[in-house]
C-alpha cells in the first residue's frame, strides 16, 4: 500500500469520525522525517548491559541492516541513535556500526552516566566529539548523590564542546533538571520519553504534572515526544490516539512547537507495535494541525537541537 494511503487509513481509524482533509495527508507525507530515538544492539557481544536475556522478546541482534529498510519504507531519512545501556565502550560502537551509513544515522546520543563527575569523562568525552555525529550523550543511571560540583563542571565542559545532554527520567527526576538547567542555561538539554509520564494509572499525577510543568519553563529544556507505547507499563499498550492525546496535548502547550522533538523508541516499540504504527499513531496527532507544526516536531526542530546535518536543505 502506498505510505500515504496507509498514513491515510491509520489517521482515520485512529480519529474516528474526524473528516481527514487529503491536503494534510499530502503535507505529512511528504515530511522528511528525523527519527531522535532509536536504539541498536548486539546481543551477540559480551560488552552490551541491556537488554538483558531476561527480555526475550527484545533479546536478538537489531542492527542498521534490519533498521534501515524499515526508515525507507516510512519516510525516516534521518535517524538519532540513542545508546541502549550505559557500557562506556558501547559509545565508540555506536559510532562504528553506523558509520558507513552517516546519511542515515546523522547522530550519536551516547551514554556516559558511568563516567559523568568523575577523572574519566573529560578524556573519554573529548575523544568522542572527534566524532562530528557524536551529538551527545544520555544520563540514565546516577553514580553520585545529590548535583555535586564535578557533575556541573563536566555539564558546563559539555556545553562548551557544544554537545547535548537526554535525561531519561528515572535516576535523574525532572527537578534535578530543573536545577541542571538553571545552573547552566546554555547547556541544551532534552527530557526524553514525555519526561517519563506513566499512563497505566489514568490521568496524570499530579506530582509530576507540576514537575513537568516547572521544567518546561526553562527555555534551554527539550522534550522528546518519544516511546508512546512505553507510557504504559503493560504491555501491549493500546494504539489508540485518545489514550495518549491528553498527555501530548500537555507537552505541546507548555514546551511550545520549537521544543518537542519526533523519537519512536524503536526496536523497544516491537512490545507493542511495529515502526509504521507508532509514527502514524504520532503523526494522526497533527493531522487537524497545520502543516508547519508537524514539520517541526519531526525534522526540523531535531536539525536545530542536535546539530545534525540537513539534508534536504535546499
């Protein structure tokens, strides 16, 4: 089936009895898609922490050769890989798996929450921005209590090197961004996942509600509009637009149209979906918006953020 008339069906399946305008199918279409939050592993190399082989249904080798058929088939032309665990080595191989295909997978998000604060990171960190796609890294695990003074001066080394930081909330909660932020506001930063919202429980807490809130407030904070189906904490988690509508409708309003950024969570969205049904589950969201604002979301916001080459520029 043609990819617009499958956008087509999914946006009409999702919304129901909204009246879908062909015109907006043809604007989303043609959109050259940055997808910010891809994972890809080996299972089959001693150095990789996660998965683990208790997650059977992710425990297999997900590699570019498998992942990059699925882009072309999605309108994907750009690609930010995001380290799955925190093994440092996993950084450097990050890089190397995807280079010989740099057109793609313009950027690296690395790891470095191991080294992060500590004697090693500055070293490490300064050999891999040799790298022009190693845009960043993530922080997922905390190694140290509290915002110590080593962790703000490698933060701040960080935005000098003019590279960007994820948090996955978790280790890290939205208020130690929030404080990060305010430290050092010209360090760009992105809370990944919706900033961790779970959804398994209804409506929002309202705890992390105003957290999310506070956040946003920095203008120097992201937010990725990624892993919808990992919202939910059982899984298969639904695919309907109305489960998650709330919570986007949440982002966009406080985070604005220039600060969320397009990330499926690819392969981790097998649990649930394949690739085509999260990015149409995502795109049926702009469908009664202007055109302008879902190019922004899904390329061109990424392009400013990240520091990643535009292709399509004209």
């Amino acid at each position: 089936m043609h990819y617009r008339l499958l956008l087509r069906a999914t946006v009409v399946l999702v919304l129901g009895a909204t009246i879908f305008d062909d015109s907006r199918a043809a604007d989303l279409d043609t959109i050259p898609v940055i997808d910010c939050h891809v994972h890809l592993w080996d299972t089959n190399r001693p150095e990789m922490t996660w998965p683990r082989k208790e997650h059977v249904k992710l425990y297999r080798p997900f590699l570019p050769q498998t992942h990059a058929p699925i882009c072309q088939a999605n309108g994907v032309t750009g690609v930010v890989v995001v380290l799955s665990g925190q093994a440092l080595v996993d950084n450097q191989w990050n890089l190397d798996v995807t280079a010989n295909r740099s057109q793609l997978y313009r950027g690296v998000v690395g790891n470095l929450s191991k080294a992060i604060g500590t004697d090693e990171f500055k070293p490490l960190f300064s050999k891999l921005c040799r790298d022009k796609r190693y845009v960043g890294y993530r922080l997922s695990g905390r190694y140290q209590e509290g915002i110590t003074d080593e962790l703000i001066r490698d933060l701040r080394f960080t935005a000098r090197m003019g590279r960007t930081v994820d948090f996955l909330i978790g280790g890290y909660s939205l208020d130690d961004v929030d404080t990060i932020a305010g430290r050092i506001p010209e360090l760009k930063i992105i809370v990944d996942h919706l900033g961790g919202v779970q959804l398994d429980g209804g409506p929002h807490d309202p705890k992390w509600r105003q957290a999310f809130r506070k956040v946003a407030r920095r203008p120097n904070v992201h937010c990725k509009l990624s892993a919808l189906y990992g919202r939910f904490q059982k899984q298969p988690a639904p695919q309907d637009l109305d489960s998650y509508r709330p919570t986007i409708d949440l982002a966009l309003q406080i985070f604005g149209s220039d600060r969320l950024i397009y990330g499926s969570d690819w392969p981790v969205t097998t649990l649930t979906g394949d690739y085509t049904s999260v990015i149409n589950l995502t795109k049926a969201y702009f469908a009664d918006k202007e055109p302008r604002l879902a190019r922004k979301v899904f390329h061109d916001n990424a392009i400013r953020f990240y520091g990643i080459a535009d292709h399509e520029a004209k």
